[in-house]
C-alpha cells in the first residue's frame, strides 16, 4: 500500500510538468529574460576589476534564477538561494551596490568573458576544463553527483537494499539526458568497472517514478537537484556514500585577475571567521540554512593569517594586473629539476621539527616524481626565495595574508590545531565532560594564546571558572598521568601526536578548536604553475598518497584535509598527474 501511494503522488507530479525540468515563471512577475552575450570579442583583462569596483560602486552578479537551493527567481519577483545570499553579503561587505544579471548555463561563462558580469555566483562547479580561460575563488559548498535509491526496498518483491554503490553492477540506473548526470555516470562506469545499466529519462521526475515503479534500481544527479525532486517522500529514500564525482562549488571571474581572486577570498574567509568562539560565522550559518545536512567546508576554505578583524574593502587592493616574467612550469619540465623552498634537512632542525621536515621532504619529493623531474631543495627564507625567483615552490607554509602580496598559496595538504589529550580510562575528550571540581588545564609553554582560547571554548559549553598549568611535550605525560597537575592538555596536534603514540595510556579528543593549514607558496599570479601543483595534489589526494605521506602528522585513523577534487583530465602539460 505504501508503494502503491508513493506510486500514485509521483504519477500526479510527472503529469503536471513539461519535459523541462524547471517550467517558465508566470507572466505575474514578469518573466525574467536572460542576458544574451553580445558577439563582442572576449573582454581584455588591463586592469583588476578591483578598479571598475572602486570607480563605479556597483558589483555585477551573474546568477541562474533556477537552480534551487542556489538561486531561485520567486513568484513575488524575489531572488532567494544561498548564491544571491552570498552576492549580497559580498555587495554588503564592499559597500557597493549589487546588480543581479540573469544567466543561463549555456550564456554565463561568455557574459563572463565579455565583462557583462564582474563574477559568476550561479551553481558553477569548478572544473579543470574551465582553468584555461577563467579563475576561482576557494571553494564554498562541496556537493557531488550520486545515486539515490530507495532506503526501504519492497523485500515482498525480491528487492534487496542497496548499501553500496558498488552492489548496483549490472542493474539499471536512471539519469536525465543532458545533464552532467548523465556525462558523470558514463565516466564513472568507464573508469571503475562497474557495469551499471543507464537508462535515459526527459526530466527528474519521471526518473523519481522509474525509481518507484521498478524500472530503475537506482537514479543518477546532483544531490540537491534529487533531493529537490523526492521532497515529498524523502523518508523513502538515500543517496549512497560513494559519489560519481565531487563537485566543489566555487566563485568564477577572469583568469589572472589576481586582486579581484585575494579581494573576493579574503572577504569569504573573513565571513566564515565572524564568530566568537563556538559560534557560527556567518558564512557557516548560510551554509547551514542552505545545506543543513552537509559539513562546512573548513579545509576548502582555509582561514589565512591575519584575515583581519576589520572587513575588507576593494580600495585596499591594488588595481594592475601583473603577469609573471617567467613560467615556472616551463622552465622545471624544460630543465627537469624543481627548485623547493621551506623543506630543511631532518638533522639541522630540532628533533621535535624533525617529522615535519621529513613529511615535507617526501611530499616535495612524491610531487616532483609525478612530474618527471628530480628535486633540488634550497635553502633560506622561503617568502623571499619565491618572490626572487630563486625557487619555484616552497613547502611547510602556513598562508599569511601579509605575504600574499609576494606569492601565492596553493591548497592546503595538512591540517593541524588545537585538540585535548586526556587519559583514555577518563571521559575527557571534550570541554563539555570537564565536570570535575578541579578544572585545571594543561597548556604549552609556547602557545601563548592556548589559555584564552580553552577560557573561551569552554565558557561556550557552560564550563568555567578553568584553571592553567604550563607544561611542554616533554613533560606532558607526566603532568596528566603521574603528578596529576591537570586533568588535559590543550595544545597543537603537531606536539600532542607524537606524545600519544607513545603512550597508550593517552587519548586524543574529536574536536578540533582551531585549524591551521599548511600549503605551498608558489610564484605570484602563474596561474598555470597554480594549477599544476593543485592538480598534483587532488590526484594524491585521490588515490591516497597525500594521506600516506603526511600520516606522521596526522591524527591516526584521519585522512588528509578534504581539499576538493576538480572535476576533469588527469592529464595536463603532458603529464600524467594520476597513479
């Protein structure tokens, strides 16, 4: 009987649509038309658009008035959607005045080019193909193409549930034509094996009664595109873990537009560090309103050094454009050697800089062999040796706002922070758990900030009146487990991994209370090295290399920080980045 309802209430949705997904608007508002591109010549990029934002105070939006949650054009002849939020706190942020213009997914990327448009914030997924004519900002949602299958199969019928994606070989699954559903579900299958029957449909909705009726095991898309459509009967069904193919959400804007690029990325990392302590920023609380079932992506949009506490405005950028005098890339596959920065021999450092140095040792090296090219590491200040051109990339950096006006930094490939270590025979793992009389709190030597930080962190769960002890790794142990000085310890997991790992006796908490990234620094504006270094490490995220390499450094049982892997070619400047 169940079946049969759902069955019922899906035929009346599919007879009231047309065989387009998204029927037009009344004529109550009127109809938005789109923007049609105008045959001109692409736009020449002279000067940042930094210059027309300080000359004009107007900030040009492109955006889809159907793409739910991202933008949507309402009956009253409103623009909702998490990217017509996000433009606005932009426009806000700036203090210029915001102007929507309507783009369609076939139109938007050519009214980007002749300058219709200062940005893109229009559901745009960043996609290898798209680096060669345009940049993005750091990515803001991870999402995916999945499979969605029903979560209680009717058992009566001889269906068996689905727990993985890899239990649909040879069955059918749905997916609309046209879509990059379809586009994802063929690759996926070419390069897993996975012999997955695709059975086409007009729209999403007929796909959803495919999916009920029994013709299909399972239907391919986005995942708030099916989610959108099963509105009315989600309790009916999942979406399996393994994705076709993540999709990391991004701003677009002009390729090379280097202070347009850091004004837009400052201004997101500043709204997703708004907050005080235990409290959402105001980008997280967007995203959650948005996507209330999905994790911030905090590894994809990484907080620099020194944001700043006051909001970022485009008359502090400059307005050139400047273009590298040489290409990095060129010259290390031409001379077949890569010049690395920031990586010091284990032995000339402090044994507790030892495992660091090393980690960033073998990444440089794993890099340089998916290159084809060997390693020559060089010594100095790192900053200085990438800005000079004495070296092509430099490891071990934790991006600085103070230095992006000398280089670039890539995606982040660690991520460190504070957490608590606690005995693993007391249920300390959090702040929340400190119940006991004495509440006293272990922090480095070191760490200066650690205690207004643990204050702050704890006073957010109702815990207060905390008490410190100064301790450093080598008397950790002792302090917690033997003099019983404290009850934790507060510190960075670079410190507080190599302790644990040596006693059994101690645990490492869940939560992490702050985070901090290491990246690398690359030559400024040399978009193509840029993406050649962040190619390599999504593939090495991939394949699991960059959880390898960095696990010394790493909390036992985590992966590597989820950077967001871009859709496309594994293949680029010749080089075959995959293993």
């Amino acid at each position: 009987m169940k079946r049969l309802l759902l069955l019922l209430s899906l035929l009346l949705i599919a007879l009231t649509v047309t065989a387009q997904d998204d029927p037009a608007p009344t004529l109550v508002p009127p109809t938005p038309v789109p923007v049609q591109p105008t045959g001109e010549p692409d736009f020449i990029l002279t000067e940042s658009t930094v210059a027309r934002l300080q000359n004009d105070g107007v900030l040009r939006v492109g955006i889809l008035y159907n793409e739910i949650p991202f933008g949507q054009y309402s009956i009253r002849g409103e623009l909702a959607g998490f990217d017509a939020d996000l433009a606005r706190l932009l426009a806000e942020t700036w203090e210029v005045e915001l102007e929507f213009v309507q783009v369609t997914r076939q139109n938007r990327f050519d009214l980007l080019s002749n300058g219709t448009v200062d940005l893109l914030l229009a559901a745009v997924v960043h996609d290898r193909a798209l680096d060669a004519s345009f940049e993005f900002s750091h990515s803001y949602r991870l999402g995916g193409q999945v499979i969605m299958v029903e979560s209680e199969p009717d058992t009566e019928a001889g269906e068996v549930e689905i727990a993985s994606i890899f239990n649909l070989s040879g069955l059918p699954v749905g997916y609309v034509v046209g879509t990059e559903g379809e586009i994802t579900l063929n690759n996926w299958i070419a390069s897993s094996g996975v012999q997955l029957q695709p059975r086409a449909y007009l729209t999403y909705d007929q796909m959803l009664a495919a999916l009920f009726g029994g013709e299909v095991i399972g239907i391919a898309g986005r995942d708030t595109r099916l989610l959108r459509t099963a509105t009315s009967v989600l309790d009916a069904v999942k979406i399996l873990d393994t994705t076709l193919q993540e999709e990391s959400f991004a701003i677009a804007m002009l390729r090379q537009d280097l202070h347009f690029r850091n004004l837009i990325n400052r201004t997101l990392q500043y709204l997703a560090s708004d907050a005080d302590i235990g409290q959402p920023s105001t980008l997280e609380q967007l995203h959650t309103e948005y996507f209330p079932n999905d994790d911030f992506p905090y590894a994809t949009l990484p907080i620099y050094n020194n944001v700043g506490d006051d909001a970022p405005v485009p008359s502090q950028f400059p307005m050139d454009v400047p273009i590298p005098q040489t290409f990095v890339a060129t010259n290390i596959l031409t001379s077949g050697i890569v010049r690395v920065a920031g990586a010091p021999a284990p032995e000339s450092v402090p044994p507790e800089q030892a495992t660091l140095a090393t980690v960033n040792r073998n990444l440089a090296q794993q890099i340089a062999e998916r290159w084809g090219v060997q390693v020559q590491f060089v010594d100095g200040d790192p900053i200085q040796l990438i800005a000079s051109g004495q070296a092509d990339l430099a490891v071990g950096i934790t991006p600085d706002w103070d230095t992006a006006s000398q280089v670039d930094f890539s995606q982040p490939y660690v991520q460190h922070g504070r957490r608590l270590m606690y005995p693993e025979s007391r249920d300390w793992a959090q702040f929340s758990s400190l119940q006991a009389t004495t509440r006293i709190i272990a922090t480095f030597r070191d760490e200066p900030d650690a205690e207004e930080l643990a204050e702050a962190w704890a006073s957010s769960v109702g815990i207060f009146n905390l008490r410190f002890f100064g301790t450093d790794p080598e008397n950790a142990v002792e302090t917690i487990l033997e003099n019983n000085n404290a009850l934790v310890v507060f510190g960075d997991t670079f410190k507080l991994l190599p302790i644990v790992r040596s006693n059994d006796a101690l645990a490492l908490g869940p939560t992490w209370y702050d985070r901090q990234f290491l990246t690398l620094a690359l030559p400024q504006n040399d978009v193509d090295f840029r993406r050649l270094v962040n190619y390599t490490l999504q593939e090495m995220l991939r394949d699991g290399s960059l959880t390898t390499v960095t696990a010394p450094i790493i909390p036992d049982g985590e992966r590597a920080p989820n950077i967001g892997i871009w859709s496309g070619s594994s293949q680029y400047l010749g080089l075959n980045l995959a293993r």
